[in-house]
C-alpha cells in the first residue's frame, strides 16, 4: 500500500467571510461552520473558538483532539465509518493534512472532566496542543440527551469539521509530501527479508463509556485482535472516543499522526522489516485481557516477527493487557518494547504502573502524571470555566487567590502521551 | 549570609573510643571535631560548621527515638540551617543512626540534611527514598572522596540548586521518579531500544522493574529423627494483645515468642496482625497459620527430634526488602545459635 | 528466607501461591491451602483440617531432607 | 455462571442489584473486601480500576466476583495478582479527601455503573432489557 501525504502548513488562524486556505493561513467563517453542524439536533448551540500559540488563552475540559485531514486520492474518505464510506478501504492515494492547524472539540460530558490545554505559560509546555492553531468547538448538548448519543455527537461534530476544513484546501499545493509505502508482508525483497521483523502492537482504549475507540467505525471493545495496516491509521481508521484522563489519552490527532508507526517507517529497510499493525483493546474483563492478549501474540507468531513494540491507552487497568502482551510476546520470543506513562505519586515514590512483569525490561516512560504543575490565570477561557473551578477546587488540584491553578500533570491534555509523541519522560534519582 | 551547619559523628570519629564506648550518650560540642574539618574544609566560606554532635553507636541504636529527641532538642538552640552526618560508610549502627536523625532532622526542623554510606549499609535501603546519602566506600579511606560530595550537596540545598542525577551528584539513587524532558520523543526511543535489543546490544529501560537474587539450597537435613526444628512465619502470627506492637503493614519490627510446653495456638492465646488478609481464619484457629498443633503431635511420634522452643513471626505484607533482608538475617543468626537443624517457614 | 539459607539452615517455604514464592527466591517449596488460613480449611470438620495440616508439614519435613541443587515444588 | 457471582461496590446506584456485597466506604475498602475473596478461591471478573480515574480522584468502584467451579480455595493467581498490584497501586496514592457537589458524585456513579453494566449483561447477571440504554456505540 502507498499513500502520499500531501502537508499543507497552516501558520495562522483568523475569522474571514469564506472558509479557506491562502498563504498559510486559515481562514474560518464561522457561519459555515455552524451551518454544517445545525442540522444535528442534539446539539443545543455550537460555539467557535480561534485559539493561537502564544496566546494568553485556556481551554477546557477538551475532549478531543483532530487534525483537519482529507482525501484526495484513492478510495473512501478520511475517517471510515464516520466521514467516509465503509466500502473500501483508506490507506492508498494521496491525502491532504493541514499540519499546524487542528479541531479541538470541547464539551461537558460529565460533572467531572480535566482536559486542559494552555495556549501559552508553563501549561503549554506540556501539551502537544499549545504549538497547534486550533479551531475550538464548544459544544452545548440538548437537555434531555442521553449522554452516550451526545458524545457520539460532539465526536462525530469534530471529525465533520475537521475533513471539512481540509477540504478547503484542495487546490492548495502542498508545503511537503511524504510517502508511506510498505510492500506486502509475502511479497518482500530479499534485503529487507534480512533485517529483523517488526510489528507494532496498538492496544485501543475499550472500556465503555467515555473510554472508547472506533476501527472503521466499529466499537474497538468488540473486536478480536487484528491486523491493520499502518497508512490506514494516517486516513483516521482509528478515532478517539476517550474523554477521560486528559494526559494519557490517545486524541484522534495524535492517533493521525501516530509517532510510533512513523518512527518504525523511518527505520525501515534500514535496521528493521516494519511488518505492520496490530490492535488490539484494553476491555475491562479478565476474561478479554487473556484471550486478546494470546490472540495479539498469535497474530505477532504468525506474522514471524522478531520484535514488537506495544503503546497503550490510560493507565490502571490497561496496565494489566500491557503486560499481558508483553509477557506473551516475550514467552514465544519476540522482543518487546513497551512505551507508558506512569502514576507514581506527588512525589514520584510510589508504584509506577498497576501491574510489573521482570519481563517488562525495556520500557520507555513518557513521565509521571502526579507532579503538581502550576498554571497562571489567563486572559480567556474558551469552553466551560466552571471546570476550572471543579479540577481546581480540590479535585484534581487547588485554586489559587490569584486565580491560578496548581493542577497534576493528569488534567493537561496530551501531557504524557503514551505513543510516545513529546519527549517527556522520567528518570530514576 | 553565612549557612550554620551542624555535624553529626559517633564516639569512634569523635576520638572519644571504640566498642567499649558505643553507649556515649548524646553530646554536642562547639565547632569541628575529627571529620568535621574536612567538612569545613569543603564548604569553604559560604558554610560553617557551628556545632558537632556526638552519640555513641549502641546508646543510638537502644534508645533510638530518646536519642533524636535529645538531639533535636540540643540541636534547636543552634539555630542550624543544615545538617550533615557522617560519613557511616559500611558501620550498621552508625549508618542507622545517621539516617534515623538525618530523616528525623528534615522532617521536624525543615531544614536541608546529608548524610554518606557505602551502598550496602542496611541503612541505604530504608533511608534512601527519604534522604541524600553520598556513596562512600566501605571504610573511611573513602572520607577524602565523600567529605567535597556531601557539602555540595549541602550547599546546593541550602541555595536551592535543583539537584541532578546520582551519578553526577554522587548520592545513591533514591528510587524516586523525576519528570525530564529528553532530547527525543518517546516513540522513536522506543524504537531505537528495540533495534538495540534485537541486536543484542545494551539498552537502558527507562523504567526498571524490580528484581530478585537467589541463593543456593542449604543443604538437606541428614538425620530427621534428631534434628531440631523451628516454626517461622510471615503470617504475623502474635500473641494476642501484639506485645511488640508489630505493624500490620511494612513491618519495621519481628517478634520472637516462646512456645516452650504449649500444645497449641487458641483465639485466647494468639492471634495474628498481618493486614494483608482476611483474619477470621487465622483468629479463630492460629494453627492454620502457624501449625502448632500438628507440629507438636509429630514431635511426640519422633517424626523429627524436636521443636524449638521459640518461633518467630513477621509480617510479609509491604515489609521494605531492606528489613526483610535485617530480620532474616537476625533470626538466621538465633536460630543458628540454638543449634536448630532446620526450619519451617509459614506464609499466607 | 533466603537469609536463613545463606547461612546454611535449611527451610521449606510452605504457602499458597507457589508462583510468588518462587519469585522471591525459595528453594523448597511446599504449596499450602489458600492464603488466610494456609495450614487449615474451615469449609472442612476440625478432624480432616488437622488431617491436611498434618499432611502439610510431613510434606514439608520431607523437603528438608531432600538433596535440592535447584529451586523445588514439593507438590502432593 | 449467573448463580455463583458477587458484585462487591461502594457505588449507591448498584447497591439494589442482586448479590451486591455492599461496601459502606472508600475504594480501599471495596479492593480490600474482594481481595479477600479473591484469597478464598473467587475470580475477578472484571478489572476493579475500570475508568480510567485516577486512583487520588476516584470515589466508586464496583468489581465483579464469580465462585470458583472448583472446589476448596484455590487462588486464581491472574485474580490475586490483579487485586494485589491493585491495592498496592491504590494504597499509594493520596486519596485527597475531596468535597464534591452532588452533580458530580452523581456522574461518577453513574460512570461507574456504566461501564460495569456491559459486563453484567455480558455474564447473563442482568437482563439484556435492563442495559438496553448503553452500549450503543455511535
């Protein structure tokens, strides 16, 4: 399969009286906007939000994250079983990515919801989101929804917006292409049939409500472990339905832009044969977590690769698939590295993760979510600032006279992505 | 301004004596005294070492909560802005001693403390999450090494310097995660750490897991019939009313009982203290934790020669490794002494 | 446990979970019943949990006398 | 299967279910009342830090336990290592006595039976009827 990435950079942001793209900039007509969003009506109102890097500005609780994507080439359309049709797959052609800009959708869900992104101050520094122009959707539900139909909305909402704006930027020649090809597994040169197979197990957050994941449009909790192929994943095959944990959640952005599956790509036929993708999920059962985790190194077996690399999603119970996965992979001899974040304490003393293995030796920490950061007033809060207040007002950290905040690293969204996509970490000392 | 710090040494670096001195009570003395001036040496002119205190390694260790308190107390009209104790090196007693009043010091003064051991001083595992304590080697010919380490260390407390890994600043790694940012993002460490380990290369995980020693099997018992026997367990299995007030969690304590003419364990008599289980079971019958019993029955029959007259009890339940290791060690050391052959070890 | 066999005293690890007893570095291990109450079963009438304490520590007398060179389960 | 489960929950919105060992207390308690099932021979079905809410922010928890087949107690050691590594993950962190308005200790009830709810409809514990609201994906 090969795809062409087609990168249009997007520098600015401004309001203007049409939707479009020109000399870097994005132009986004409010009115458009809200008129491709009313005709769901389970949405009380749409609010549109221009947040910039640098600028004084907070916005919370966000819920998701997407980068403005479309295709121009090849089958179907840009997330599969939401935008674009089922028939078909993604992955082949070319598409085109507003880099620099993105969607943030931004809704209450819950009495209870962190998701913090500081356009600027020390708050910034730890979202991948502060360096993006992002077009902010503040979304206010019916009253009488049932909240699963409104998080399908708000995340349906997003993904529309996002392949709209990209699609204002169709005749816009790109700043950058980049190639993604991998040739089929059987199929391969004797050179690359050298070097060490590798495969990437991409375990999907499953655990219902508020915690899920779609492949194509499917529930990912309903799915056995299966193989996908690593371009699929740039066309939005995989969307986050996550809206809890901030720090460790994989936005559908960061899933777009995978890290890891661009890392392996640039090693391949170099040091290493990139195999593919597997995913699997992270459900609640003890049950799931045996079988899913055999079946992944099944697959990983039958694919006779040599090492995989294995990212989760959130933290807690998805510790135990991780080393589950691990351990299995290791057991039938396949390499493992695993990527985590790691919740040990204030003071960084106590258990990182809820599960350990001795099998578990090589694993790459994207840092500790319960440090205590500090976040200075802002000149604006994009969305609903009452969370402030509730993430502030002891839940998850405390409100300063000053009107700052002193919040765990957890509320920040993208904080400690755990595909690895910042360079956070932790250390021992 | 000019820091005030105080140093902390035992009655053998204060040329006070020996073993037969190690019950010198707490003292404290204006100025240096023995190390005290290469201290001072060290810290040149932005610390001066006010006071030296001076306390006997057996007087410590038997009245150790007196001992901090009378220190504290001698230590408040000093005003100090630091302390420093040590260096221990491989000394148990003196390196316990440091890291009890070190811990004591920070927490109930707030003021910065530093102290140095060699890594395998019991007291590094227990004090080392909670203190800066400077590698040394085992003895003190590593003084001129340590002495420089622990007042930079001090004096970059005492001026707020953030502190950098173990290995530059020279203490021994505390087990606490710290937050960095690394010059790479994870994916493409996590990529380069799998090529190194599919090559075979080394590779440094950035998150280590726990891991075990072994030893090799003592070798078996020759002669059942007259061996003598021994009842352990980490079931915390106590007399009732826990005399020892042994923790229902990370023990910092082990109990040593007799059971010399009793026949079995009853609810009257014993009951157990470990928080790791449900105890119904064991207070209805201790002997379902530690087999009394039974044990007695086979004794009688001459199954083997016969049961020792004291069993010991722990608590396994997030018991730090270091007092584990102490405790084994300890009744590894009686149980010896008591010519025992053999012994049965309970875990629930 | 493993201090004790340091020093040449042979010790048999009676417990339940086998696995964890073998992470932490026994070398005789005797699997007991379940974790609160190791050495006895109160589902079982008082004569029978004595039958299986019993039968325990004869199991566990046994694997003091063994000649081990590694790490062994001394099962039923 | 339906016959030998226990639910074991602090959460008020699951308190009425069949078989509910009630929990008056924090998540500590609910971990510790099923780690003690756990040692007599009960599986786990369904991981006890479901959500992912942080441990310092968590307020409900609901676990499922079914009777092992077998008889006598003998661990599971996939349960016992889950519940264990739980507590200990639990126990550290700093369970901030928070207060929170009613509206949200509501919705963390209902997060957490939510997300219990697929699992007891998966195991025949409740009707499918009774869940018919959730799972509904998109």
């Amino acid at each position: 399969m090969r795809l062409e990435l087609h990168k249009v950079k997007i520098n600015d942001i401004k309001w203007g009286n049409t939707t479009k793209v020109e000399d870097k900039v994005l132009y986004i007509n409010q009115e458009e906007i809200s008129s491709l969003l009313s005709k769901d009506d389970r949405f009380e109102c749409v609010e549109v939000d221009l947040a910039r890097p640098g600028e004084k500005v907070r916005i919370v609780p966000v819920k998701d994250v997407i980068e403005p994507r479309c295709k121009i080439e090849g089958e179907g359309d840009v997330f599969p079983g939401f935008i674009g049709d089922v028939e078909g797959t993604v992955g082949e052609g070319k598409t085109l990515a507003l880099t620099g800009a993105a969607v943030v959708t931004c809704g209450k869900i819950m009495g209870f919801q962190e998701g913090i992104i500081d356009m600027s101050g020390p708050g910034a520094d730890y979202t991948p989101f502060s360096k993006t122009n992002n077009v902010v959707l503040v979304f206010t539900p019916r009253a009488d929804i049932e909240r699963h139909d409104y998080e399908a909305a708000c995340r349906v909402a997003g993904l529309k917006v996002a392949h709209f704006l990209a699609t204002k930027a169709k005749d816009v020649s790109p700043d950058e292409v980049s190639l993604y090809e991998l040739e089929e597994i059987t199929k391969r040169s004797k050179e690359l049939e050298k070097l060490p197979k590798v495969a990437y197990i991409y375990m999907l957050q499953s655990q219902g409500l508020l915690h899920d994941t779609y492949v194509y449009g499917v529930d990912a909790k309903k799915i056995l472990p299966t193989l996908i192929h690593p371009n699929e994943v740039f066309d939005g095959a995989i969307v986050s339905g996550n809206c809890v944990s901030a720090c460790d959640k994989n936005s559908t952005y960061v899933h777009q832009n995978n890290p890891v599956i661009e890392a392996l790509y640039k090693r391949h036929g170099e040091e290493i044969n990139f195999i593919g993708c597997i995913i699997t999920n992270e459900n609640v059962t003890l049950e799931d977590k045996k079988r899913n985790s055999s079946y992944t190194v099944k697959l990983a077996r039958m694919l006779g690769v040599d090492g995989v690399i294995i990212t989760e999603e959130g933290f807690g119970n998805p510790d135990t698939d991780l080393i589950m996965n691990c351990k299995k992979a290791e057991l039938a001899g396949i390499k493992t590295v695993l990527i985590t974040d790691e919740y040990a304490g204030r003071d960084g003393a106590s258990q990182s993760l809820a599960d350990a293995s001795p099998e578990a030796n090589a694993v790459v920490s994207v840092g500790n979510a319960n440090p205590i950061v500090k976040l200075p007033p802002m000149e604006r809060v994009i969305g609903f600032s009452e969370y402030v207040d509730i993430i502030a007002g002891g839940f998850s950290g405390s409100l300063k006279d000053d009107g700052s905040i002193e919040v765990e690293l957890q509320a920040i969204t993208g904080a400690t992505n755990e595909l690895g996509f910042t360079c956070f970490s932790a250390e021992t000392r | 301004m000019t820091y005030r710090v105080v140093h902390y040494i035992n009655q053998f670096f204060a040329g006070i004596g020996g073993e037969e001195r190690a019950d010198y009570p707490p003292e404290l003395r204006e100025g240096v005294v023995g190390p005290g001036q290469a201290l001072q040496a060290a810290l040149g002119e932005e610390a001066v070492v006010v006071a030296t205190l001076v306390c006997g390694d057996d007087y410590f260790a038997e009245h150790a909560e007196e001992a901090v308190d009378k220190i504290i107390g001698l230590l408040e009209s000093y005003r100090p802005d630091a302390l420093v104790a040590g260096p221990a090196f491989n000394a148990g007693r003196y390196g316990m001693a440091c890291g009890a009043l070190c811990d004591a010091v920070s927490k109930k003064l707030c003021i910065p403390v530093v102290t140095a051991m060699y890594p395998e001083n019991p007291a590094v595992e227990i004090y080392r999450k909670d203190l800066y304590i400077v590698e040394t080697s085992d003895s003190a010919r590593g003084m001129r090494d340590a002495i420089p380490k622990m007042a930079r260390l001090i004096l970059k407390q005492l001026n707020g310097e953030p502190l950098g890994r173990p290995e530059e600043e020279g203490y021994i790694e505390r087990g606490i995660r710290v937050n960095i940012f690394r010059d790479r993002i994870g994916a493409e460490r996590a990529v380069d750490m799998l090529i190194k380990k599919l090559k075979g290369e080394d590779f440094a995980t950035e998150y280590p897991m726990p891991s075990f020693d072994r030893v090799p099997p003592a070798p078996a018992i020759q002669n059942i019939r007259e061996a003598k026997i021994a009842l352990v367990t980490s079931g915390g299995i106590v007399p009732k009313g826990n005399p020892d007030r042994i923790e229902a969690s990370s023990a910092t304590k082990y109990g040593e009982y007799s059971i010399a003419g009793l026949e079995n364990l009853t609810p009257e008599t014993h009951e157990t203290v470990h928080g790791g289980y449900d105890p119904t079971y064991a207070n209805d019958d201790p002997d379902r934790v530690l087999p009394l019993d039974v044990a007695r029955e086979l004794e009688k029959e001459g199954a083997f020669g016969s049961l020792h007259d004291k069993y010991y009890a722990t608590v396994g339940n997030g018991t730090p490794v270091a007092y584990a290791k102490k405790f084994g060690e300890e009744i590894a050391k009686k149980l010896k002494e008591a010519d025992v052959d053999g012994v049965i070890l309970t875990s629930t | 446990m493993k201090e004790l066999e340091r020093v040449g005293l042979p010790t048999v690890h009676v417990c339940t979970i086998v696995p964890i007893s073998q992470t932490v570095g026994a070398n005789r291990i005797v699997p007991s019943v379940a974790i609160p109450h190791p050495l006895g079963d109160p589902t079982k009438p008082l004569e029978e949990e004595k039958a299986i304490r019993r039968r325990l520590l004869l199991k566990a007398l046994e694997a003091l006398q063994a000649d081990i060179e590694e790490q062994t389960i001394f099962g039923n | 299967m339906s016959s030998s489960y226990y639910l074991i929950s602090n959460n008020p919105r699951i308190r009425t279910l069949p078989r509910c060992i009630y929990v008056e207390g924090s998540i500590l308690d609910v971990l510790v009342a099923a780690r003690d099932k756990v040692h007599v021979g009960y599986k786990i079905l369904s991981h006890p830090l479901s959500g992912n809410i942080a441990p310092s922010m968590r307020i409900f928890m609901t676990i499922i336990l079914a009777q092992s087949p077998c008889e006598g107690h003998f661990t599971d050691i996939e349960s016992l290592n889950v519940i264990e590594s739980t507590l200990e993950f639990c126990k550290d962190q700093s369970l901030s006595s928070i207060k929170l308005d009613q509206k949200v200790l509501e919705d963390m009830q209902y997060l957490d039976e939510q997300l219990i709810m697929p699992v007891l409809c998966r195991y025949g514990i409740v009707s499918k009827q009774e869940v018919c609201l959730i799972d509904r994906g998109k």
